[in-house]
C-alpha cells in the first residue's frame, strides 16, 4: 500500500530515479529504524524484521537499513547460511512475484516480494541478485553493491555473482576488487576470454588513475608521461582504497565501517579505534557508529589487559604489575561506561540492565547495582542469577538478611542446568546462615552442595565444623 508521501506516484520503472523523501516520512522511518534497532538488541528478531522491511521499502536507497535489515535475519538464523527450513516451499509464491517484476521491469516490485524471500532465507543468492540490479536501475548504487557482496559471500564461486560485483566495483574504481572478482571466474572457467581481457583492462585503468592520467589522449601520452618522471608500481592495499574513498567523500559512513573491520580482521583494534573516531565526528555522533566505536575501545583495552597479565605471568616488574592493575581498572569503567550508554539508549532492553548491574558491582558501586539487578530480575531467563547477585550486594553493604533471603530465592529460581552459579548460590547461603548462627539451615544448604559437588570449595570442612559446633553445644 503507498504510504500518503507516495499516493499519486507512478510506478517505477526502468532507470526511474525514486522521488526525495519528505521530512515527515524520513522522521517515520527514522524512528521505526531506531524502534527495530531496539527490538533487535532485545533479540525479538520477528517483530525487527517486519519493522526493518518498512524500512528499506520506504527508502530503498538507505545502505544502513539494509544492512540492519539483514543482520537481523542472519542472526536470527544464527548465520547458518540457509535461512529457514522451509524456505523454499514457503517462499514459492513470493519468488514467482519476484521473477514477474523483474521481468515487467517494476523495480519497486522487486524489492518489495524480494524482501520476502530474504526473511526466509537472507542468503538467497537469486532474490539478492534481482534485488541488485533493482537498486541499480533505482540508482541506490550503495545499495546494489550491498546485495551484489551478499551474494558474493554465500557463493564467492558464481560466475554470474563475481561477474556482477566486478563490473559495479569497477564503476566504483574498486579495481583490486574487480581483478580479485574476475581471477575466481578464472579459477572456475580456466581459459575464459572476458576474464582474462577486463583483468588487463582493469590493470590499465588502475594505473592511469593513480598515476594521475586521467586527461591523458592516449596510452601514448601516459607512457610519455612516465618516461619524464621516477614511476614506481605498486598494488595498492585495501586500506589505502578505503581511505582515497573517505577522502573523495568523507560523508559516507560505509567507508568508514569497511575499513575498521579491515584493522578489526587483523587484529589492529587501535587503527579501528581510530576510524570510528572519524567516523564519529563526521556523523554528528550517529548512535549506531558510537556503539562499533565503543565495542571496540573495549577490543583494543582487552589486547592490551591481555598482553600486560602476559608480562606480569612470565615474570614481570613491578611497573608492570602496576600497569596490569591500572588497565584492569581502566577496562572495568570503560565497560560500566559503555554499558551505561547501551542501557539508557534501550531503556526496556533487561538484558542490558542485568550487563549494567555486573559492572556496577565490580567497580564496588552496590547501590547503583542493585538498583539494575532489582529491574533486570523481571526477565524470567535471568531471574535466579539476578537473585544470586543482589545477595551478594547486600552482603557486601551488610544487610544480612536481605542478603540470605535473596541467596534462599537464587536457590528456588536458578534451574538445574546452571550448575555453577547453582552450587554458588547454595555455598553462599550456608556461609551467611552458618554466619547468622542458623546451623539447620547452613547444614541443609551445604548438604545439597556436597551432594551435587562434595569437592566444592571448603564444603566438607564447613559441614565439620557444624557437626562440631552441635557437639559443643
């Protein structure tokens, strides 16, 4: 159905630009997006879905709805690369829709039954396919690409795929990419011709663009050129491609994700730091780039937490114990901070109130943690634990008995098959009643513990000593 922004608009055809949104739809969709972006982090990953397919539907141009739009999926399907079990009995008609648009050339038409068949498979090599050259005909160029490289990861080995990427990569000036698309069809078609003929097309280009020879009249007027001047040939790397793009348009976020996941695949979490940081201010402080941004400050902390517990462990100095213990308390705020921000962007999401509360009590902060414990509780998947914790800050700011109440309903909540925090909660509570002078309880408590892990801890001494203390008695 059209939405009041789009009734009276004809339907779009071939090479037909969309109409600009108007502010109040581009506001609607903003807020769905932000909406679905909650729903998603809360893992209700059907209600996102349909909220995301409004989305992209309202403004197919928008790279960061789609890729939200199939992250979503691919987690909902834990990345399996098949989708749904009955994807293609379920998705027949819709696929049957998609290939009549294409074929009437109704690009809207195409996006719209071609999300379909993504929400029950978001690997569909053949829907991403149609779906791309939709978006070209629509002139939603990042987002072409973003289908064409979907569909490239699910079969790197098509020809029609790679064939596809190397021809929007070379407009894009993306050249190692390009050759990198056409050496797999060789790969898969020893000997083809075209492949053979655009890898030396694209090496040509290659070097007339980073030479600067664009005006050049001839091959001739380039060799000359080079003849005048010390010219050494190099392959560029990724990460030099990426930044001549943030450098040609520094407004495109894209670019900037692209290359930190670079840095992130190698390991390099201060480079990514780095570019997120750019990519920050650019945004005026995009609330999705600050969360990559955050996630990996906290990469980059972890190394570094890692390499310094490294040094202490194979004999460090007393400099290094000391940077170890300061970055150990450093990572320990960065993640009460991080988590801080995640709970107020998403105020309904538990998950992020339970992530909260643990920080607080690690930094010794047991009012503020049990304040988020008291609130994450009304999760019943984290009922017991969230029990189990709010006894400990009671114990740790000495209201005993609130203390023992909560460790006896950790006991009841926490389910059998978590067996660790289980047998915690049930040590706990023996202490604290042995403590408070209840032997009964104590010895009921750690009499189960010794029943499910008689080696637990100091549980056999304890059971000791209240045969012993009723002795005396």
């Amino acid at each position: 159905m059209a939405s009041e922004e789009n009734s009276g608009e004809s339907p779009q055809g071939a090479g037909a630009a969309r109409e600009p949104l108007s502010p109040a739809k581009r506001k609607r969709l903003q807020q769905c997006f932000e909406h679905a972006s909650k729903q998603m982090a809360q893992e209700s990953y059907d209600y996102a879905t349909e909220l995301f397919t409004q989305c992209v539907i309202g403004d197919p141009a928008n790279l960061i709805y789609l890729q939200s739009f199939l992250g979503n999926l691919q987690k909902k399907y834990n990345n399996n690369k098949k989708g749904s079990k009955l994807a293609r009995l379920r998705g027949a008609a819709a696929k049957a829709s998609l290939k009549k648009c294409s074929m009437q050339k109704d690009w809207e038409g195409v996006i719209n039954h071609g999300l379909d068949v993504l929400k029950l498979n978001p690997w569909d090599v053949s829907a991403l396919m149609a779906m791309a050259t939709a978006t070209e005909e629509l002139f939603c160029d990042e987002c072409q690409l973003c289908y064409l490289k979907s569909a490239l990861n699910t079969n790197s080995k098509d020809h029609d795929v790679n064939r596809a990427c190397a021809i929007a990569l070379r407009e894009r000036k993306l050249f190692d990419q390009a050759i990198a698309c056409w050496h797999r069809i060789e790969q898969v078609r020893p000997g083809d011709e075209e492949a053979a003929k655009a890898i030396a097309d694209l090496a040509v280009e290659k070097t007339i663009v980073q030479g600067g020879y664009e005006d050049a009249e001839s091959s001739t007027d380039v060799a000359a050129d080079k003849q005048g001047q010390e010219y050494v040939r190099r392959e560029i790397t990724p990460e030099e491609e990426l930044e001549q793009e943030i450098a040609k348009n520094p407004e495109e976020l894209n670019n900037y994700i692209e290359l930190a996941q670079v840095h992130i695949r190698n390991e390099d979490y201060a480079k990514a730091e780095e570019v997120f940081g750019r990519a920050l201010e650019v945004s005026d402080g995009n609330p999705d780039i600050r969360e990559r941004w955050e996630d990996v400050q906290l990469r980059n902390l972890r190394q570094e937490l890692s390499l310094a517990k490294r040094k202490v462990e194979e004999g460090g100095s007393e400099d290094d114990k000391q940077k170890h213990e300061q970055l150990k308390k450093e990572f320990s705020y960065k993640e009460l901070e991080v988590y801080k921000h995640r709970s107020e962007r998403y105020p309904k999401n538990l998950a992020f109130k339970f992530d909260l509360g643990i920080r607080y009590q690690v930094v010794g902060k047991y009012n503020e943690a049990i304040k988020e414990f008291q609130l994450a509780k009304n999760d019943p998947r984290r009922k017991g634990v969230c029990m189990l914790r709010l006894g400990q800050c009671f114990q740790q700011i000495k209201q005993y008995r609130l203390a023992i109440s909560h460790y006896d309903a950790a006991i009841t909540e926490i389910p059998d098959r978590d067996a660790e925090n289980k047998k915690t909660a049930l040590y706990l509570a023996g202490k604290m009643s042995m403590a408070m002078k209840d032997l009964d309880s104590s010895e009921k408590h750690l009499t189960t513990l010794a029943g499910l892990d008689f080696a637990y801890q100091d549980v056999s001494a304890l059971l000791d000593k209240i045969a012993k203390l009723r002795e005396d008695t």
